[in-house]
C-alpha cells in the first residue's frame, strides 16, 4: 500500500485515492490535429522513473492534484506541503 | 515442413516415454535443452525478448520462412518475464469478431503444439467459465457467446443450476452479495504450462539453428534516415541493436517484450499507447483436486485454477497505478480472498503460499499492437494487457510472417499501430477489464 | 528411531497435569497441554507423519517446528496444518495426508522403485502421444497432488482486520529482537513485537544452559515492564511498500486468524536463523533429524528423540544437542565433527534401525541421527523490502547488504556473537529504530492537517553507528559426497538439480521451476540455499557466483480467511425502501444500489402507468447540486449542447462524451434559480461524473466559480408517471400552480409536497408519459410516497419497478448509456447529432465528434422484428442474410405490453440505419428471423403527445 | 393533506438500546448540518474558524468542522446552526461563498467510550492516536469502505467521535459499525439529534 503524500491531507493509503495517470496538457481543441489530439489521447512517455501524474484523494480532501513519482521504486519526490502551489495541476 | 527441412542444424534429442526409459536405464542425462553460444556479430533479424512471444516469433521464422540466423536476446533468462508470471490460461471467447478469430488461431496451435514441439505443454482442455453475477454482466456474456458461435467457437451462457454440476464448490444460491446469475462457459478453454511453451519454443527454435542469448541486455536500437535524434524516428531504417554484450548489426528487429515495451520502442524513436501496470498473482498450498475448470468473474476481478498439484492459482486486474516495480501487494491478497471466498466460502481454510506480479502493458482499447512501425525494420508485438500468453502462438507465427514478407497478415491488420493515429479502436475494451 | 516421554525438564512447556484426547488416523492418542500435534505424536512413539510426494516415502519429524515439511496433517476441516507448531488441543481429529490407502502401507510407494525414470521434469518429456489420453493421464498425476482435503461444508467465519500505526514493529522475540523493542520502548516509542513461536525468547527457550535460562528469565520481566505490545504465534508476512506490514496472528481468542495492517514507521528484522538439512544419501528417512529438533523436543516438550544416536556437528548448536542427548540419557555413540573436514555420508536401514555411514565408510549403528550442518538466514522481509542479501562463504550464509533506512536487521540475521552481544546489538537496533521512527513521526505530524501541530523541527535522521556483530567461521556444508533430498516437500532431490543444470535449467529460477525445488510448504526456508549450492556445485561456480532467489511474500502461509476478513461491500437504499420491501418488492442490484425491479408483474406495471398513474422510486439517480456564477460555462464544456441561455425554471437534457468523443453519460440538468442549477445522471455514472466535474473544475478551469455538491441521496426522488399524474400531485402539492400553461413539459418548480418544504418537481418523461419528477428532502421521503400512494387510491395508484421503467423507456426509444452505447460509441451514434454543436468554442470531446462527422458510424436504431411475437434476446447478433457476417446486434428487447408486440433497440452498421431496411436478426437458438428498422426510435408515441399533455 | 412530517433516519431497524454504555453508538442523523463553501483563507474561513482537519465552536453553539480545504460543516440545532451560518453569502464580495442545508443528505452518528479506538482501527485505516487525531480533529476516510467525514470531539475526557456518511448508506455503516464494536460491549444508545 503506497503512502501518497497528499498535499492537503498529509500521508494517506493509495486505496484512498484514485490514480489519474500521467499528467499531460490538453491540446486547444479549436486547433489541434488529429494526430496532436490522439496523441493526448492515448500516448504516454511511460518512463521508468520520476514521472508526474495527477491524483484525486477521494476518500480524503477530494482535490486533483500533480506529484511526482519514480516508477521504478515508486518513491515520491519532495512531497509538497500543505499550500505548496505544486499542489495543483499544472 | 518445408522450413524444417532447410532450418534443422542437429538432431533433437527425441522426447518420448521410451526414450525417458531408455536414459533411466542407461543412466544417460539429457542433452542441453538450447546451445550456450557466443553472440555473433550480425543476424538476419534479432528478436528483442525471450519470453513466449520472442521464442514462438524466432520458432516460426525458422520453421514457417527458412530464417535461421536469428537471435533471440533476454535480459534475464528464458520465460523470466510475464512469461513465467502469468497463470497460464487458454481460451478464445472473446467479444469482437477478430479478437475471436485470433485466439481461436491461437487456441488451435496450443491444441497442437505437444506433438509440434514435442515436448508435454499439458494443456489441460478443462473448460472455462465466465461468471455474471448482474444482468448486465449476462448480457455482455450473452454478446460474446453469439459472436463466438458465428466464428464457430465453442461458448454458450448456462444458468446456475449447470454451473453446479460442472463446479459444485461455487456457491450458486442466492445469498452472496455477487449472486452468480449465469455464466459464459467455453469447453475449449483450459490451462497450459507456460514454463512448458517457453522451453519447447526455445528448444524447437534452438534445433533450427536460432540462438539464444540470455543475460544480453539491449541498450540501444541503431537506427539511421528517420527524423528524429541519431537518425531513429519515423521514416527511418533499423540498422542494428547495441546489447551489454556489444553491438550486433542486423535489418530486423521485432520488439517482444512486455513490461518494456515503451522503453524498447523509444529507443527506435517510435513512441506507443501503453503505460505499464504490475498484474498480481497468488498461489495456495495444495489440496487434493476439486475445481475442475477455470472459473473467472470480471466483477470481482479474480480468476480462479487449481493445478495438477493441486494448488489453486488467482489472479486479478491489472493494478491502477503505472508502476515499474514488481513487488506485490497486500490489498491485493486481501481483496482476492475476499472474491474468491464469495464465490467458494468453503475454502476460507486453505492457505495462501505465495504471491507474485508481473509487468503489463495495457492500451486504450485491451487489444494488442502488432506488426510495422514508422521504422523501417522495426517491428513491434506489445501491447498484450494480461492476455499475451494465451496469444503468444499466433503471435509468434504472425509476426514472423510479417517480419518475413514485409506484408501485414490479416490476422493482425486490426492491431496496427496505426489505429490509434485514425481512433479507429479495437472494441475490446467492453468485456476485458479482467480477461481471463 | 524410538521416541518416548522424559521425566519433567526445567524448561519444558507442558503442563502434564492436563492431557488432552485426541484422535490420529482415526487412533484415540492423549498428550499434555502445550504439546504441538507432533510432539505428543512423537512422545506416543509415533515415527512416520507423512509420506513424500512423488515417492511416498515414509517421513518422520525434521525440525519439529512450523517449518517440518514432513509435518504436514489435516485436522478437522483444516488442511496442511503445520504438526510441528499447532498445539494440541481436546478433541483434535488429525489425520495423515496424502497417503493411500493408509500411512503405514502406501501403494504409491511403488513409485520409488521406478524412481529413476521420474526424474525431475519427467513428466515434460512423455505423455504427449496419443493426445486424447494427456486427460486421463493428468487425472492420474492429479491424484499426486499433495495436501489435505477441503471440506465443502467450511465456513468463511469472518474477523474484522485491524490497522495500526506503531512507531516499531519487531518481527522476531528472540533475545536481540526483545532487547531492540524493549530499548525502543524506553525510548518513547509506540512498539508492537511479533513472534512467530508460541512464547517469546528465540533459541533461549530451549536451551538447556543455567545462563541462558536467566537471560531468558530476565529479558521476559523487561519485557513485561517494557508497555511493548506483544504478539506470539503471529507472523509478519510481508513487508509492502513504505513499510506497510502485514501481520498474521494465529491464536486469537475470537478469530481464526486475524490479519493486522501495519504502518511501521521502522521495521526491526530479527527472525533469528534456520537450521538447514544437510543433503546426503538417507537424509530423509524417520530418524534424521536436525540438532534444533533434538533440543526442542528434549527441552519444550520431554521428549526423548531415541535411544541411541549418532550426531553430526559443525557448530556449538550440534554440540548442544549432543549435550542434551547424554544428559537425558540418550546414548550418544558417536560425534562428527564437521569442523574437522569428517563427513555424514549415507543413513541407512529401516527406521528402527539407521546405520549412519561416514565418509570413510565407518558404519555406526543408531536409531537417531542428528545433523547441525549450519544455518539459512531467513531474509525474506529484507528481500521484500528492497535489499539483495550477500553470500559470506566463510561463514556459509547470506548477510543483509543494503536495506532501506527504515528497515534495520539485527540478532542472527546481522552476525554472530555471544548472547550478550547479540543482545547489545538488539538494544542499540531498538534505540536507532526509534530514533528514526521520531523522525518519521514528526514528518506524518507536520503533515497531516487535523494532527496536533509539531513543535521545533523534524530529528535529523540518525545515523547508524552499530557495532557490526562479528561473523563466525562455519564450514561450508551442502552435500556430502552422496546425493541426498533437497526439498522434502516437493521430492526434489540434489540429483535432480544437477541433472536440470545438465540439461540447461542452469540458473536458479529455471532449475526451481523445471525441478519445482523450494516450491512446497516452506517455500525454500529450507531449501533454497542447498539448491543454490547444488547448481553451483554443477555450474563449478561458487554459491555467491550463482546468487540467490528473491523471497516472496508471505512469510509464512496464511489462510484465504485471514485475508478476507469482514468483506466490507457498502450497501445503499433509498428513504422509501421499508415500504418497497413491505409491499413484495423483488429488487434488484444496481451498483452498490438495491432497487426495485418489479412487484409482482412489471407488464401490469406498465399498463396501470399508461392508464393512471404510477409511482417509481428514482432516487439513485445522481443528482450534483451546483452553485455559482460559471455554471452555464461548466455545461457547455461537459455536455455537448448549448447551455447558455437556459431560464430559471427550465429543465434541458444533454449528453456527456469523454475526450475520445465516446458517450459518457446523459441526463437532464433544471435551473432552479440565478446562480442554482441541479444536474442529474445516470445512476452508474453518479459517482463517475462527480470527479470528472471535479477534474475540469479544478485541473482545466480553476477560476470558474461553480460549488459543485453531491446531493443524490439528499433527495428522495419519486417519479409520478401517467396520464392522471398531474391529478394526484396536485392534490399533495402546494404553492405551484401544475396547470399545462402555467407548469410545461421540460420546466422546473419548487413546491410543498404533503406538507414538506423544499421540494421541487420537474417535468420530463423517460416513460413517455405525462410525468412530475419530486425530489423530496430525503427525511421525508417515505412520508410523502406514503401521502401519494394514500392521495391516489382512488385514482388506481400503484408502484412501477426498474424494469417497468426499462420497458417504458424502450417502448419510446431512449438508450441506456453502457446498455444501448459501449465502450466505442460515438456520440453521433445514438441519433443525437443535431444535440452536438460543433460551433462552441470548446467541449468534452468536441475535436473527435467534429472529426467523427465525416465517418460512416454504427448507428442506434429502433428494430421491430416481423414476428411481434418474437422477443430476439439481448445480444442476438444482425447478421447479413445467411451468412456469418456480423452487421449488428440487438441491444434492448422486450415485449411491450402497450404494442402488443416485441420491439428492440440496436447498434447497426451505417448501411442498415435506414427507415424499413430489413434485417436479419440471428437469435440464440440458431434461427434467423426478418426485423425491419424503423423510422424513428420511439415505438410508441412518436411525438411524444402524451409527456406533453 | 397529510401531517406534518417528523424527520425520518437512515437507521430504520430496531434496536434494543440503553442510555448508557462503555461503547455507546448513537444515531444522530436528525442533527441540522450544513455545508458551507468558500476561499480556505478568506473572511468567512475566518469567521468559521475552524481550518481545514480542525473544528471550532460558533458563538450561536453551533459545531463548526474543517471537512475539506474552503468546506466546513456546521452542525447543532436548527437555530445554532442558522446563527452561525447568517450573513456568510453577503459577508465578501469577493468571496465566493455557497451554504447548504445538507442535513437530509448525511447520516451522522456519534460512537463513544475509551475502547473506540480499537474500534475504529478494525474499520478504516486512518491513525487514531493522540497527536495523530486530537480531539477536535476532522478528517475525512474510508469506514468500512464508505467514505465519511469524522470528527473527534470527546466527552468529559471520554473518546467520541462524530460519523458522517451518505444517507444511502446510513443502515448499512450503523450495522458495519455494530459488528465492529461487539468484542468490546457496544451497546446502542437512543437516537437523539
């Protein structure tokens, strides 16, 4: 059970969130390509390493969130503190 | 047989019943099973991957297509991967019409490939039951039960009073929390030995005159003409693999990993729809046989085997987190037990013995990607969730086509990369949260 | 080999004023409390236990604790209990497993006669011809199978797990792992201490020394004064990520077996060492035994292991044991030493007579032999916690390298040394672990928003300055110059794995998984570091070359009950549920939602709501309550209408696609005031629909201003359906006027309904009827259905189901998103186009329906078969004449009770989705049937004339 | 036209109950709770008082909770609750503030006795001790797999806890809640608000 270091709520059980997956920009709808659009869709860069990705603590404060994550050892980086504007989805 | 004819290098050691009386008479060990040999300085096509996918892949360009100077390269050993970490089940009901017709080719090869291979894969033909515990559920299992039929596979949907007979540890009253309201039953379905096919593939391959070459750890594709960085990328040619063991030249690569598959294809500069997720798995002690199929529930996640030994062997979905890391969890032994003893109460006292995972890639649409890339030379099979081991056949004799004719077999023309450029999606998705 | 009861022992653990009864093999046996299964077996005199899995040979006790592999029985209805560690209790029936017919005359032992044929992976090799037979033979190796019996009538009698979050958590009481909890304690730490044995004190408790009996003594009374929780007979399975434990405690007072989820903020690692088997020619019959199984025995339990003995030793546990032997009258005829390069080289002879054979070829007669060849360190936690252990030869086993800084090992797993350095080394483990665990502490604390504040900053992380324990030379022994059992439980002997690296199974995981070595009930606890060294010795490389396997969880095996524990599954009902199930509801799962179905006869349902009025409870319908001044910019993203110029008081239907343009969820949303909209979905989507709102609100436009607030169940929600509909609400509603002028369809009101303030209505029309939707304050929901049921007797009220709804909606063509739609319908598909507007600036999946405009897509189309007796199953496939090819398939069917006839909804290729195209439906039985498409979804109703009225 | 309603729990089955207990769980679900949004470090944030995973007491003696960063419960009577709650929607014109009577919407119980604790850690995950969860500590969790928000707030110096959840899933957390409490005597006290 990884501890996910919530930036409101502290250290939690990842059964206590839902994984968004990597975090990644959405294309301006108005103007992309179906190639860039699809490529937001459904490519990934799936590193083996820190990766950042989005988090909803749903059991807890129920916000999104971006943290960063090494995939290979699954330890978290610098967990953000509480009003840390990492906090929030860039 | 005609590839055998022009592949074989050495006489096989022959397995059979009085052979195995003869060396126990005699004291004889066995021959090596494959050659420990040096690693050449070029092939004619270089699989990246010794688990089941790479060995049938390199088996059928030397048997199907006369390509024997191939190399088969392995970081670890033979079937360390997903290989040796899945549990091994076989079937062919699936929902789409060229998801059916696939593995039905598959299933076909697996009926045949003791005697192809000769080695005992025991694939025990036991039956599969794919249980619905909501109306929904039924439905969906009444959908792939027609597609099935029309493609001339064995599945039909049976209501509880059948599942009994054929399994009477579930509990098919209405009490539980799941009730089993029907099921999805597939008599072709069973289990094979996966260490098995690893082997038989990698001897059958080895007679033939393919290498095999463990703990040789692919650093690098070279590639040259594509547009992107040291000429990788899309419009560009394979030129060669730079291994831990140095460079090898060679104008074809095929891809057949899992669990690094988005890793391996980056470094031709083809980037992929996969992120990768461990798939658990567990083993009890054994007790004496009783469960004499496989019995699978998508809503529980959790598919249920018991063994020759007599174990009961589960697995579950895919975790949610993308991860790299391989150690198992404890929710996830929590949550199977919990499954399994809704479905089968009586065996709260059997004991867990071990548990495992495995590394998946998963797409967006839980359907394989097969085939050529911007690359020239480059070839992928990935991609295959928690079923590449029920596919690793066809796909090996697939893809060895592919890599062998420069075309697309129809077979797999549905897993092209290319799909996810046009959003034209493989319609998967619907019924293989849990696949097995 | 003769065992029989001592007098009593200082140390022993019985209490021989009780004598439990209890039956073995069906035989009446009586032995002390605290005796295990084996131990009062052993003193009855009893020698085989099991028999061996391929071979059926007869096997006696080896260790005579949890990890006996020959110590396998069933007791009751539980199988493979471990004999060597479960206590014996009254009324115990036990019984031998896996022996046919009986333990004593196995016929399968016949198989030891053609054992060289059955060599490992024999079974690889053969049975593939002819291959209509591999089922029978498969049934014949089943018969194999090892283990004991599952009984169907076991029941799953459940113990809630429990969480806690210790500062420490020592796994292994032995005297260092006593020592790092008590200083940890002392220390200020919340510790919980796990101890595998029955009793706390490691290898102390059965020594038969006067100092170690006083270090014992001494370290219980500190332990007792220590406020350490302690668990004995509880295991810590398995290490996790960030240190998340799991714990086994067998022997609760109210469990089975509970399982205990531990947060540590440090793991101390003590679990002591295990003796290992020395394989050589015999080691496996009645007889051999290991020289910790001769103490335990002697001093746990006064039993006397035989009457003449024959001990190897290498090292001062052997020594020990020879001391005991002699000292409780065992004679002792001979010693090797394998210190000094002497050899045990075959054991020979019945089990009532062993010849043990030297290297020399020195044959000495005995009825015991006892083996101390040396230790396996049982790693398994540090494994698990990221650390790859590193071969010592010199001292013939694997040392921690590189744990991570929370997980700290000590006593026999981190060096040797006397008892009192090994317990120096425990204190100073103890006070590091909870120098480290303050750290970790303040770290949560600081964090976490409702902990009390911290004060200064968080404790540097303290560095681990250790004496390392010394390491004592110990010879390296695996196999003597015979070949002997490797794995007692899986029949795998040194042969075997010399033969598999032969073949080429030469690194450790193939050779495991050709031969199934370390892959029985102890999962290589005994075995894995003689199989290493067996394929070492055939590679003719050293042990450290070859390296080790990695340990899997679990520690020890636990039972599928443990795991389980309560299965929470939530439950949810609506206020207005007593009533349904007083009123012969037959209900339905939904989600996590127990719904009403039907009463008794849903087609009856249906035609009282054509023809009166009904009433349905919808109240798991989601339902989101938003607020703010951006609302109108949150609709025009999430659906793909337009939503700006919505007036109070008017309710709009809309669809929801996902960024891949596939349908997502649909439902109407009412604007109830300025800045006040209420926006419902489907039942399944609620949850989902809520965090995507969430996501786009927070993640994509965090400066709108819209409060988003689940309020499904803040409502009980009660359709009123039928032509005399607007009759009874009116008579139950006030303050609204429900006149067709003043209240049209698809707008929204605020009333009192029977007296209850708050609620409000709209008017929409899943059935196709005239309809008022209440959503009444739940507390009040019951109270208000009470008040319509009561308001409309004479009107012919009665209550509708789901699947009444379902057959209404059907009647008038609505899909149900996830029934009708799947996993790839586009939003074009469900003949909605003209409700997705492309000319927005940005929508939910705008790019992908704008694209997906131009693409020819299957298409959801209304279906009559020709035969309106005819009901084609949900799932029938559309297929193109009398071929196979798939065109379609039905997605919806029932009998309308309104038609008369069968009518269905179903995805078609974009050939067939023309009105009157007639298709060929294929049904379940095979037969195939001529359905015509229709012009327009609705069956019934097409203008939707009576939902307007 | 029918009476005028009474409120009607979540907890529709019987009982037998005390008044008093080692481990007394009562329902409390007719309480009046509100639910209140607005900027976590606003003048309302400061008018409530309590910040997120805190509680605090409102001048009108209304309970007021931190449930979620810019969300606070407030709870009590109907005129604690109004009391406190007045006035918050004009209070900052460049807040942005919403109120809402949330009180058919939660379930809410309150367990008390000094053996809660062990209780609670049979059901859901959180760290129940004293620095972790002090008294007046808010937080929101999985029990028994329904996500709640609960409140510490002791009695005379016993542990007690206040526990919300979905109404839906009122029945089935009060029963969850039961069972748990059993080895330790839990004894169902009357329902009051």
């Amino acid at each position: 059970m990884l501890l996910v270091p919530c930036p409101n709520c502290g250290p939690r059980n990842s059964a206590d969130l839902r994984y968004g997956g990597e975090s990644h920009a959405r294309p301006d709808p108005a103007t992309a390509a179906p190639l860039q659009w699809r490529g937001y869709l459904y490519l990934r860069d799936n590193p083996a390493g820190w990766l950042r990705e989005t988090w909803y603590c749903r059991s807890g404060c129920r916000r999104w969130f971006t943290l960063e994550r090494n995939t290979a050892t699954n330890e978290f980086r610098d967990p953000p503190q509480p009003g840390d504007k990492r906090g929030t989805k860039a | 047989m005609r590839g055998i004819a022009r592949g074989m290098r050495r006489r096989p050691a022959k397995y059979s019943a009085a052979a195995l009386a003869w060396r126990g008479l005699k004291g004889d060990s066995w021959p090596r099973v494959w050659r420990d040999t040096e690693l050449k300085r070029s092939y004619d096509a270089v699989v990246i991957g010794g688990g089941v996918h790479g060995l049938a892949t390199a088996y059928y360009l030397a048997r199907n297509h006369g390509m024997t100077n191939v190399a088969v390269l392995d970081k670890a050993y033979l079937g360390s991967g997903a290989s040796g970490r899945n549990t091994a089940i076989v079937r062919a009901n699936y929902l789409t019409p060229e998801g059916v017709a696939f593995y039905d080719r598959s299933l076909q090869l697996y009926n045949s490939m003791a005697l192809d291979l000769n080695i005992n894969v025991m694939f025990s033909e036991r039956g599969h039951l794919t249980l619905a515990h909501s109306d929904a559920a039924l439905r969906t299992m009444h959908w792939r039960a027609e597609v099935n039929k029309l493609q001339g596979v064995n599945s039909s949907v049976i209501g509880p009073d059948e599942i009994s007979e054929i399994a009477p540890s579930l509990d098919t009253s209405d009490h539980p929390r799941y009730p089993i309201l029907g099921a999805l039953y597939h008599p072709p379905g069973g289990i094979v030995r996966h260490d098995a096919v690893v082997w038989g593939y990698a001897r059958a391959a080895d007679h033939m005159g393919v290498e095999m070459h463990q703990k040789t750890e692919v650093l690098d594709i070279l590639c040259e003409g594509g547009d992107g960085p040291n000429g990788k990328g899309a419009g560009g040619r394979v030129t060669g693999v730079r291994t831990n063991r140095g460079d090898i030249s060679t104008p074809i690569v095929i891809n057949c990993t899992a669990g690094w598959a988005g890793l391996i294809s980056a470094m031709a500069g083809v980037r992929l729809p996969i992120t990768t997720h461990p798939l658990q798995a567990a083993v009890t002690e054994p007790v004496k046989v009783f469960l004499p199929t496989v019995v699978v529930s998508g809503s529980l996640h959790v598919y249920i085997s018991q063994t020759d030994r007599g174990e009961l062997v589960f697995g579950a979905a895919v975790d949610a987190v993308a991860t790299y890391s391989i150690r198992g969890s404890l929710e996830f032994t929590e949550e199977l037990a919990g499954h399994v003893l809704e479905l089968m109460p009586s065996v709260s006292r059997m004991r867990l013995l071990r548990q495992w995972s495995g590394l998946c890639d998963m797409t967006p649409d839980y359907s394989p990607v097969m085939g050529f890339t911007p690359v020239d030379g480059f070839l992928v099979d990935v991609g295959w969730g928690t079923y590449g081991f029920k596919a690793a056949p066809v796909s090996g004799e697939q893809i060895a086509e592919a890599a062998a004719t420069g075309r697309t077999p129809e077979l797999i023309a549905p897993f092209a990369l290319s799909r996810f450029e046009t959003g034209e999606l493989v319609g998967e998705k619907g019924a293989a949260a849990v696949g097995h | 080999m003769t065992m029989s009861r001592l007098g009593p022992q200082p140390t022993e653990v019985i209490d021989r004023s009780t004598t439990p009864r209890f039956r073995w093999n069906g035989k009446r046996f009586s032995g002390f409390e605290g005796d295990t299964i084996a131990s009062a077996l052993a003193a009855a005199g009893e020698h085989v236990f099991s028999r061996s899995m391929k071979y059926h040979r007869p096997r006696g006790i080896l260790t005579a604790d949890y990890w006996d592999p020959n110590l396998l029985v069933q007791v009751g209805d539980d199988p493979n209990v471990r004999a060597g560690h479960r206590l014996l209790e009254a009324g115990m029936n036990v019984q031998a497993q896996n022996v046919w017919p009986s333990l004593r005359h196995d016929i399968k032992a016949a198989n030891g006669l053609v054992s060289r044929f059955l060599t490992a992976g024999f079974y690889y090799k053969t049975f593939m011809r002819p291959q209509k037979l591999w089922p029978a033979y498969e049934r014949v190796l089943a018969t194999f199978a090892p283990g004991g019996k599952v009984d169907p009538d076991t029941p799953h009698r459940y113990h809630d797990k429990r969480y806690t979050h210790p500062d420490v958590v020592v796994a292994g009481a032995g005297p260092a792992g006593i020592e790092a909890a008590v200083a940890a304690a002392a220390a200020g730490a919340r510790v919980l201490l796990v101890e595998h044995e029955h009793a706390v004190g490691g290898h102390l408790r059965y020594s038969s020394q006067e100092p170690d009996r006083a270090a014992l003594s001494e370290l219980r009374a500190a332990l007792d004064a220590s406020g350490v929780e302690v668990l004995t007979d509880s295991t810590v399975t398995g290490r996790y990520e960030d240190n998340w434990l799991g714990i086994v405690q067998r022997s609760h007072p109210i469990a089975v077996e509970r399982l205990i989820k531990a947060r540590a903020k440090v793991l101390v690692v003590a679990p002591g060492l295990i003796e290992r088997p020395y394989v050589f020619s015999g080691n496996d019959r009645p007889g051999v035994i290991t020289s910790g199984a001769a103490r335990r025995l002697i001093n746990l339990w006064g039993v006397k292991p035989g009457e003449r003995a024959v001990v190897f030793t290498a090292n001062s546990d052997g020594d020990e044991a020879a001391a005991d032997l002699d000292r409780v009258g065992v004679e002792v005829a001979a010693v090797i030493d394998g210190r000094d390069g002497r050899r045990i080289s075959a054991a020979q002879g019945s089990s009532k007579a062993l010849e043990a054979v030297l290297s020399g070829g020195t044959r000495t007669e005995a009825d015991l032999l006892v083996v101390a060849a040396g230790w396996t360190a049982p790693t398994s936690l540090l494994n698990m916690s990221g650390d790859r252990p590193v071969y010592d030869p010199a001292v013939a086993r694997f040392f921690p390298s590189d744990p991570p800084g929370n997980v700290l090992a000590t006593g026999g797993l981190a060096g040797d040394g006397s008892l009192d350095e090994l317990r120096a080394h425990g204190t100073t483990t103890g006070k590091l672990a909870a120098q480290r665990a303050a750290a970790v502490a303040h770290r949560y604390q600081a964090r976490t928003a409702r902990a009390l504040p911290v004060t200064g900053d968080e404790p540097a992380w303290a560095a681990d300055l250790r004496v390392p324990l010394r390491r004592n030379h110990h010879p390296e022994l695996y196999r003597s110059d015979t070949h002997g059992m490797i794995d007692f439980s899986e029949d795998v002997g040194s042969k075997d794995l010399v033969a598999a690296a032969r073949e080429g199974y030469d690194s450790v995981e193939l050779a495991k998984r050709y031969t199934t070595a370390t892959m029985g009930s102890a999962q290589g606890k005994l075995e894995t570091v003689n199989t290493v060294a067996a394929i070492a010795e055939a590679r003719g490389e050293t042990i450290a070359q070859v390296g080790t396997t990695v340990w899997r969880p679990p520690y020890a095996p636990l039972t599928l009950g443990a795991l389980a524990g309560r299965v929470f599954e939530p439950v949810r009902v609506s206020s207005i549920h007593p009533w349904h199930e007083a009123n012969g509801v037959r209900t339905i799962l939904a989600g996590q939602w127990i719904r009403p179905d039907h009463y008794g006869d849903p087609a009856a349902e249906v035609r009282n709501v054509r023809a009166n009025v009904g009433l349905i409870d919808v109240t798991p319908l989601g339902k989101l309550d938003l607020r703010g001044p951006d609302i109108p910019n949150l609709l025009n993203l999430l659906y793909t209408n337009k939503w700006s110029k919505l007036p109070v008081g008017k309710v709009r239907y809309g669809m929801m696609c996902a960024e891949d343009g596939v349908v997502l969820d649909d439902g109407v949303t009412g604007r109830l005031g300025d800045d006040h909209y209420l926006m419902t979905t489907t039942s399944s989507g609620a949850g989902g629909v809520w965090e995507w709102v969430e996501n786009w609100l927070q993640t994509e436009r965090p400066h709108w201003r819209v409060h988003v607030t689940p309020v499904t169940t803040a409502y009980s929600s009660i359709n009123v359906a039928g032509p005399k509909s607007r009759e009874l609400v009116s008579r139950v509603a006030e303050g609204v006027d429900l006149s067709s002028e003043a209240f049209k369809y698809m707008e929204v009101r605020t009333a009192t309904v029977a007296g209850v303030a708050g609620c409000f209505m709209w008017r929409i029309g899943f059935t196709g009827e005239l309809s008022f939707e209440l959503h009444v304050p739940a507390g009040h929901g019951m109270h208000v259905w009470e008040a319509l049921m009561e308001a409309g007797a004479d009107l012919g009220v009665g209550p509708f189901g789901l699947e009444g709804q379902r057959i209404m909606r059907l009647e008038k063509g609505h899909f149900i998103v996830g029934q009708d739609t799947d996993g790839l319908t586009l939003g074009p598909s469900t003949g909605l186009s003209p409700l997705i507007k492309l000319d927005k600036d940005d929508f939910a999946g705008m790019p992908e329906l704008a694209w997906a405009a131009d693409r020819k897509l299957p298409m959801i189309v209304a279906i009559q078969p020709d035969d309106p007796n005819v009901v084609p199953e949900e799932a029938a496939q559309i297929v193109r004449g009398d071929t196979n090819e798939i065109l379609g398939r039905i997605t919806s069917s029932r009998m309308s009770p309104t038609l008369g006839r069968s009518i269905c909804l179903g995805q078609v290729e974009p050939e067939l989705a023309a009105g009157g195209t007639k298709v060929t439906v294929l049904l379940v039985s095979g037969e195939r049937i001529s359905a015509t498409v229709m012009d327009h979804h609705a069956h019934f109703d097409p203008d939707g004339e009576r939902l307007r009225g | 036209m029918a009476d005028s309603p009474t409120f009607e729990s979540p907890v529709v089955r019987g009982y037998d109950t005390a008044d008093s207990g080692d481990l007394l769980l009562t329902d409390a679900s007719a309480t009046i709770k509100w639910l209140i949004r607005a900027s976590p470090d606003g003048s309302v944030a400061d008018r409530l008082g309590a910040s997120f995973g805190s509680s605090s007491a409102a001048a009108s003696g209304a309970t007021v909770l931190g449930s979620r960063p810019g969300e606070w419960i407030v709870l009590g009577t109907a005129a604690e609750v109004a009391g406190a709650v007045e006035g918050l929607e004009g209070l900052d014109s460049s807040d942005f503030v919403s109120c809402l009577d949330w009180t058919h919407g939660r379930a809410l119980f309150r367990v008390t006795g000094n053996e809660t604790t062990r209780m609670l850690e049979k059901v859901c995950s959180l760290d129940w001790s004293d620095p972790m969860t002090p008294d007046g500590a808010v937080a929101s969790a999985s029990v028994a797999k329904v996500t709640c928000d609960v409140a510490r707030s002791d009695v005379d110096g016993t542990p007690s806890y206040l526990v919300f959840c979905d109404r839906s899933f009122g029945q089935y957390l009060f029963d969850a809640l039961i069972d748990a409490g059993d080895e330790f005597g839990l004894v169902v006290g009357p329902a009051r608000p």
